[in-house]
C-alpha cells in the first residue's frame, strides 16, 4: 500500500489531520495500513464493506455490510469509528432510510450528502454546513461534501469532476434553483 504510505507521509509533513472512510474488505485484508493510519493520529471512518452503492442494498443487506465494516475498521484501528461515508455519495432522498440504521449502529455523523443536483447523487436543496438528523432511533450530525454556492448554481468542489460536469450541464439546462 505505496500510496497510503506516501499519503500519511505527506499529511505528517504538512501536519495535516485527515477522516479516512476505509471499506471493511480493504480493513479485513490490510489490517496493517488501517493500524498505521491511526497511529499516525488521524481519524478512521467507514465506507461500507464492499463498494457498493445504498440504492443496491435493502436496508438489512446495509446494516450488516455497515456493521461487519465499523467491526472489522474498530478491531484494527483500535479506536471508535463514529463516521460514516457512503459510497459514490449514495445517500439521498430514495436511500434516506439508511440514516436511522448508522443511528443505530452507534454512528454519530454521516458525511454522505452532496448538496447539490447531481444525476447520480445529490439533494439540491439540503443545508451546506453541518445539521442534525432526526430519527426513531435518535440522531447524528451530517456533514455534507463541500460546494460552491453561485445563488442557483451550486457546483461540487470536494472531488467527483463527473459530478461537476453533470452540476454544470443540469444548471444549463434545467432553470429550477
Ligand atoms: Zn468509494
């Protein structure tokens, strides 16, 4: 793992503390590199087990590949994992009941949600700094992805140049803020 390795060295030169949402799979099979991440003093979080996105899932498909992962990052981090990352930013309106599994679970904030319109990904409307969620099960924060905000336009800025792409030709073509 080369490129963790160069990664943990460059954020040690710039003193730089990062949230790395590992998958349970890369965990399971690389104990080691999650063990030196957090000896390196940065956060671990989770990305699901294997890569797949939330709408794949059904819910109880979810919170046994969410639970297996936090397990598997915890035992070799040797820390609690209180975040949450979904893949390919698949939290949205259609897969919104996965937040009061992550309650649930023990997670305390989700950091899933690109607030803008995205034709994979996105909620154009919700908040772009942080806010509480509330479920049956209780609530975590949620941090959502960074964006520009131009009033009606607002356009990715934390990774995903299809995501920017699509933003661009969305707000081209569609008026609705
Ligand atoms: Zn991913």
């Amino acid at each position: 793992m080369r490129n963790t390795e160069a990664l943990l060295a460059l954020f040690a030169e710039h003193r730089v503390q990062a949230t790395w949402f590992v998958l349970g799979e890369v965990a399971e099979a690389f104990p080691g590199v999650v063990r030196a991440i957090a000896a390196a003093g940065h956060e671990l979080g989770v990305h699901g087990f294997h890569h797949h996105r939330l709408f794949q899932l059904t819910p109880a498909a979810f919170r046994a590949s969410i639970q297996r992962a936090k397990a598997v990052v915890e035992q070799a981090a040797g820390q609690r994992v209180l975040g949450h990352r979904a893949v390919a930013f698949s939290l949205s309106a259609s897969t919104w009941w996965a937040v009061e599994i992550l309650v649930d679970l023990g997670f305390e904030y989700d950091s899933s949600v690109f607030p803008f319109r995205g034709t994979q990904y996105g909620l154009p409307r919700a908040p772009l700094t942080p806010y509480r969620v509330d479920t049956a099960q209780g609530s975590l924060t949620e941090v959502p992805l960074p964006v520009l905000d131009f009033g009606p336009l607002r356009l990715p800025c934390g990774g995903g140049v299809s995501a920017t792409l699509s933003a661009v030709v969305h707000a081209m073509g569609d008026p609705e803020p």
